[in-house]
C-alpha cells in the first residue's frame, strides 16, 4: 500500500464502502472475499481534477457514461468535469442536470465545475450556497467555446471577489494569439500543427496566467491555475507553504510531461491541444517544478474528439486528447525510468488533489476513508492498441506505447468496478463532498 508518503505491506479489509481497518495480517474472521495482493500495489484512486466529458449536447464523441468507465478501467476513480458542453453549464439548473447524468451512468464518482461568461456572474456566485457540493468554478481566461470567454475585466473582478469557492481558470490570452495569427497571415503563410505552439506561445500564457495571479492575490482568492505549459509561468508558482495552505496552486497535465513540439512530426493533430504542448525546455523545467511542489497536480485535461474532427487541416482540426484511461501507467513508466517515485505519484495525483480541493474523505488510503483503490501489477507490461481503447472516440496519441505495468483492478466506494479487464458498469459513483467552511 503506498500513502502518506510511504509504502507499507499489509492487509486492508474493506466494507460498507469504506476501509475498515488496515493491518500488518487481518484474519478473515469477517467471511470477506479474500483478494491476493501479493507482489503487486495498491495505490489510492487517482482523482482527475480536469476531464471534458462531452455531455450534454456533444455525445457523438463521448458522454459521461463511456468516459468514466474508461476512467475506472485505467485506475481513475473520481473525476471533476468541465463546463463547456453544450449548453453549457451556465446557471444552476444545467449544472445540476449533469450531476443528474452522472449519478444516472457514471462508475467513477464525479464533480462538475460552475461554468462563467461575461454577463452570468450572479449564477456564479449562487456556487457559494453549495461549496460543500460543488468543486469549483471555471474561468476561460483565454480562448474558448461558444460564451465562456471572460474578459470583462468588471466581471472577472467581482468573481474573483466574492467566490467562496475554489476558481479554477485555463490561462491563454486571445488578444495575443490573434496577433500571433495576424503575423501568419500577412506573410502568406498557412498554419501547421507544428506551428501550433508558436501561435500559442510562452506569452500567450504567461500573460493571461500573470492576471489570474494578480487578482487573486488582489482579493485573496483561492485560485487553482489548469495545465500550466511554460517553464516562464513557474515563476509564479511557490513551493514554501505547505499544499493545504496554498491560496494558488496548479497543475500540469500528462501530454505536457510526456510529449514536447518535436512530436507533431509524427502525429500532428492528434496532439493539438489549448494550451500547446511546447519546445523540450519547457517539458524539462515543468518536471523540475513537479518535483520541487511549485506544480501541485498531475491531470490529464481529458478532451476527445472524433477522427475526423482531429483530421484535416490545421486550421479546423480540434484540439483536445483523450487521456483519462492512460495516465496512471504513463506515471508509472516514468517510475520505472527513474523520473519519480511512486510515492510523488500518488501525492499527484491522488493526496493533492483531495487536499487542494477539500475533498472529503478520499485520495488517501486510511481507515474510515472511503474505498477507492487501485490494484497494479508493475510487472506486467500493457500495450495500448485500438481493441483495448474505451474512449468512445477510438483512438489515443498513445496507441502503440507498452507501459510496464497494468491495471488489475479498480474498486469505488469499495466496488470492483474493474477487474479481468472487465468494467462492471452497472456500479454507480458518488457525488464528490468538500470540507469546506
């Protein structure tokens, strides 16, 4: 078992949803099925604290339902969903109908942020009667779909203001990238994926990430700044408060650790994504900055699109990867290489999150701690390949990769959901709670 930074051998016994009791033996005087764990470990569930889940209104290319059950399938079992669907999630009424969604279909358990425009700031901060229900509030500083990108500086002020709550904001200043693309334009050239960090350059991030900072620290709000990509952002970033009494965190996303520009050579589209996956130098100083704690979080920032809608032109290809069933094996393999430890893993990408944002009961394994867990075999290599993909959009920029090691089981609320390769998608997740004043 590795939590709380240490790795222990042992039994646990698990009952009633939750860990019972966690000891060096436990006979089996309870009559429990008995689950042979021998050589293998058991982290907690990896908590992703950025998926876009599709739905309502853009199932075509995946719904909450097929989703999180690649989620479960991959170790993931709670995840805190985006805003921009459609419509999108703009007053209470259509947050709470996707909470509705979720407890009708998902395995894993779930969240759903509060989505804001410039002119919804009175349902936003409604979000302040349900902090104990809701995870957040999302801001598209930048470049977004349909009405969420705020940039009414009146607007972002008196949110940043008056939220109780976590805001969580994707930083990309659009004034910006349109002068980025007004630059392509009049030297008569056209846009490729390799391009596509030049457009959505180290500043356009910068900039837009340095306001968030300046207002939240303007008006003491607890900000939570989304897949950071420079190595110019960390310098925004402390490592000398401990996580729990951070009011300005971060995290960084999987593709920005694993991928760098050199990439889009072979695969083009398929890694276009907002903010950019950039040159190598940023990849390097991003995991200097996830060991040293100015990176509080490891995500995925999860994001399908069809084939079709990742093909074609640059211009008009989406952007966006799906990665939800992938991260935990991508961490491992960089256990294996020595990157970082399985201990950091689990802090990533289970511990901090619950802590960053009050989650209550979860990301730790400790008795009277809700049960999710998973079971992985570091010894036991596992190839992604199409047939083994659940993604309802059928395809990963991982296709092919081997991670030395596999996912043996996944169990939410003390469920098997996961086990033999099989998803028991009958299980129903919870509504994520917050320990929040």
């Amino acid at each position: 078992m590795v939590t709380d930074g240490k790795i222990i051998t042992g039994d646990i016994l698990i009952g009633d949803n939750r860990i019972l009791k966690i000891n060096h033996r436990i006979d089996n005087s309870y009559h429990a099925r008995e689950i042979d764990g021998e050589n293998k470990f058991l982290l907690p569930g990896v908590i992703d604290d950025q998926v876009h889940f599709r739905e309502p209104g853009l199932t075509h290319k995946a719904n909450i339902h097929t989703e999180s059950v690649a989620a479960v399938a991959g170790g993931t079992t709670s995840f805190m969903e985006m805003p921009n669907t459609r419509p999108a999630a703009l007053t209470q009424e259509l947050l709470e109908e996707k909470y509705a969604i979720a407890a009708q279909s998902s395995p894993a358990n779930y969240s759903f942020f509060m989505g804001t425009s410039n002119d919804n700031e009175e349902e936003v901060l409604k979000t302040n009667e349900k902090k104990d229900r809701v995870c957040g509030i999302k801001i598209f500083m930048g470049s977004s779909t349909g009405n969420m990108l705020v940039d009414n500086h009146l607007t972002l002020d008196r949110i940043f203001r008056e939220s109780e709550v976590l805001i969580a904001t994707h930083c990309e200043d659009e004034r910006i990238i349109k002068r980025n693309l007004e630059k392509f334009a009049a030297e008569g050239r056209i846009p490729q994926a390799a391009d596509h960090p030049i457009i959505r350059d180290e500043e356009v991030c910068f900039e837009s990430s340095l306001m968030a900072v300046q207002l939240a620290k303007r008006n003491n709000t607890r900000l939570h700044i989304l897949h950071i990509s420079t190595a110019k952002e960390l310098q925004l970033f402390s490592n000398l408060l401990p996580l729990a009494e951070k009011r300005i965190t971060s995290e960084v996303c999987v593709h920005h650790l694993h991928f760098t520009a050199d990439d889009y050579a072979t695969l083009g589209n398929k890694i276009k994504c907002n903010p950019a996956i950039k040159a190598p130098e940023n990849k390097a100083a991003l995991w200097e900055a996830l060991l040293d704690d100015r990176l509080d979080i490891i995500a995925t920032d999860h994001a399908p699109h069809t084939v079709d809608e990742k093909s074609g032109d640059y211009t008009h290809a989406h952007a966006g990867l799906p990665l939800v069933q992938h991260s935990l094996q991508l961490m491992l393999h960089y256990v294996q290489q020595g990157r970082i430890s399985i201990e950091d893993v689990v802090r990533k990408m289970a511990h901090a999150p619950a802590t960053c944002f009050q989650i209550k009961e979860r990301g730790f394994i400790r008795e009277g701690y809700y049960a999710d867990l998973v079971l992985v075999d570091l010894n036991t290599p596992y190839t992604v390949s199409k047939e083994n993909i659940l993604y309802k959009c059928g395809w990963s920029p991982l296709e092919g990769f081997t991670f030395p090691a596999s996912i043996d089981m996944t169990f939410v609320n003390g469920h098997p959901v996961y086990e033999n390769g099989r998803v028991d998608a009958s299980h129903r997740g919870m509504r994520l709670l917050f320990n929040r004043n």
